[in-house]
C-alpha cells in the first residue's frame, strides 16, 4: 500500500495534466459547437432574406408582363437560387457535424449500419 501511495504521489504531475489536457479538449469541442450554432443561425437568417429577393425579383418579373418562360432565363433571379443552393448546402454541413458533436455515439452507430 505505501508503495501505491509513492506512486501516486511521484506521478500526480502526470495525472494532474493528463485531466487538464481532457478539459482542455472538451472546451475546444464545446467552443466549436457553440460556433457551429451560431453560424447555422446567420446561415438561416441569409436564406430568409434571399427568400425574399427571389419572391420580389418574381413579382418583378411578372409586372413587367413577361412571359413565365422569363423566369428561367432571368440571370438575377438564377443566381438567386445558386446562391440559395449554396446556403442550404453549408446549412446542411454545419447541421451534420454539429450533430455529430452533440451526438458522438450516434454518429457511430449509424456508419456501422
């Protein structure tokens, strides 16, 4: 038993880091969520408001009388919805790892199926 406690006194140093190091890890971890969540609410609230653009570029389009065949060929309104292509993909990425941080097991679990 006194050798136990030598031991574990000679390597608490070790130990004491060892715990800090896991802290440390599970912060960086935490941070990156919080961020994650962040990112995907300003993603969200981009999406809305290129929601909008497109709903007035249509009404636009239509007070003009032209034809619905206009609506394809209009190049404001295409790159509208590349733009909006490309938003919901970056939501949809960050939603992933975001669920894969909240949900480790999960995430495992689900690439053995």
């Amino acid at each position: 038993m006194a050798e136990d406690l030598r031991y574990n006194l000679q390597h608490l140093g070790d130990v004491i880091f060892d715990k800090v190091a896991c802290a440390s890890e599970k912060v960086k971890g935490s941070t990156r969520g919080i961020s994650l969540t962040y990112k995907i609410g300003e993603l969200q609230k981009e999406k809305e408001k290129l929601i909008k653009w497109i709903g007035r570029r249509v009404v636009v389009i239509r007070n003009a009388g032209k034809p619905e065949t206009e609506f394809s060929t209009d190049k404001k309104l295409t790159a509208f919805f590349n733009r909006l292509d490309e938003i919901q993909k970056q939501i949809d990425d960050s939603l992933k790892e975001r669920k894969g941080r909240l949900y480790p097991d999960q995430e495992k679990k689900s690439s053995k199926k």
